[in-house]
C-alpha cells in the first residue's frame, strides 16, 4: 500500500536558509508527497520567503506546500506539535522532520523511509553517531561529549532496548500510528520535545530504528544553550523516573 509521506519543516529565523533547503529537497521529491512548513513568529522574513517558495515549488514540482505561522514564537517543540498535528489532519502516513537551517540532509530521504516502506519501523531516527563521523562533521567539541554523555544517561533510565546511538538527533520520522498513540500535546514546547517522544515511543512499546546519516555543521546559527538544555534533560528523566516509580505519575508517559 503506498503511504503519504509529508515533509515537516520547523522554520525560525530561516529566511535565509529556506531556499537552499527546497532546493536540496527537489533531487528527493519523488519520494514524498506534501511539504508542511511552520514559521515560529519569526522576526525576520522567514514567512514571506516560505510562501513564495511554496508557491513556486507547487508550480515547478506540482507539490502541495502548507505555510502556517505562529504569533507569538512557540518554540521547536510547539512547532512539532503544529506540524504533526497537520500532518494527521492531511491523512499523512509519515511525518518525516527536515531542519529549516539545513544541518540535516535532505538527501537522505530515501534511507529514512526504507525501515517504514520494510514494516520494520514506527520511528526512524537519522543518526549521526552510526555515520561515525560527529567531530570530523564539524560538531564542536562541547556539543559532541555532551550529546554522548546524555544519551547514555537516557538510555540507562529510559530502559531503551535495544539502546538508541543519539537521542538528540533532529532528523526523524513519525508513522501515523506513532503520532495517534503518543500523547505529543503534552510534551515541552522547548528542545526537550525530541527526548520527551522518544520516552513516549518507548513507552508504547513502537518500533523505534536508526540509520546512519553524515554530520554536517555549517553557517547555521543555535538558539540554543547546551547548559541550560542539559538542564532540561534532566528534569525530564526526573518526571519519567518519578512517573514510572508511581511517586508522580503523569498522562504524558502513560
């Protein structure tokens, strides 16, 4: 049976990365059917760039594009929901996230459906650690040894089996029926959104895969502060393990 496959683009900012991530994902779009792009109230022109883009996408590649835009900023988490929230509204059968700055390639596409279209999988993440290639992708020094340290953490509280090589990987894909058994609503409207599904994937007992993708670190700008989200995942861990030893249980996790 062929599935719906639905580009989600979370944009902030993106103005002026947008187009060369439309570009890029031309030489993949016969592989997905529609593209689903939130601004984040951004600031700059991110919103008009995304329409005209859309606008003549449609027209080049004969794609439904979907432009939303939130007032005020939400957060990456918040634009998760919107976006999974549509995509579900639009019969989409895979949600798969493409980040608006252009760190995670596009290109790869076809490898993070193939776990989907092999019914092996009801999440694929796309791992930078199985391409073996974090620190030569040019990921700074900080941000590598952070992302292995908690990723262990999780892995050792969250119980997962078999274990998962990067939790804090942005290139993933949701199956519908991921989306309809998670409770993703109430989850962080921060960074932590992307450690929060995959404890609720666990939880339900999905079909979670990994294949590997290169690391790319270019010109893009973080919004965010590795201090205070390894702050965040802590927090976090600490109302899973609160909530899975009955002291503070919580729809979230159930």
């Amino acid at each position: 049976m062929q599935k719906k496959v639905i580009i989600t683009i979370p944009a902030y900012k993106a103005a002026d990365t947008l187009p060369s991530v439309f570009k890029r994902l031309e030489k993949v779009d016969e592989y997905f059917d529609e593209i689903i792009v939130v601004d984040d109230g951004s600031l700059d022109d991110t919103y008009n760039v995304a329409k005209k883009l859309g606008e003549e996408y449609t027209k080049r590649r004969g794609k439904q594009v979907v432009i939303l835009q939130h007032s005020p900023n939400r957060g990456y988490g918040g634009s998760q929901k919107t976006l999974y929230s549509e995509t579900l509204k639009r019969g989409g059968d895979i949600a798969v996230l493409v980040h608006a700055d252009g760190q995670y390639p596009p290109e790869e596409l076809p490898n993070i459906l193939q776990p989907f279209l092999q019914e092996k999988a009801d999440v694929v993440l796309g791992s930078r650690a199985l391409g073996g290639q974090m620190i030569h992708g040019g990921m700074p020094l900080f941000k590598y040894f952070g992302n292995r340290l908690l990723t262990r953490l999780e892995n050792l509280i969250v119980g997962m089996k078999p274990p998962v090589s990067e939790y804090h990987t942005g290139y993933r894909a949701f199956s519908r029926k991921a989306l309809k058994q998670t409770r993703f609503h109430l989850n962080s409207e921060k960074y932590v959104y992307d450690s929060e599904s995959l404890i609720q994937c666990r939880e339900k007992g999905l079909k979670i895969k990994e294949v590997p993708i290169p690391t790319y670190y270019g010109q893009e700008i973080s919004y965010l502060s590795p201090t205070r989200y390894g702050m965040r995942i802590l927090k976090v861990l600490i109302k899973y393990m609160l909530h899975k030893i009955k002291l503070r249980p919580t729809l979230q996790y159930s």
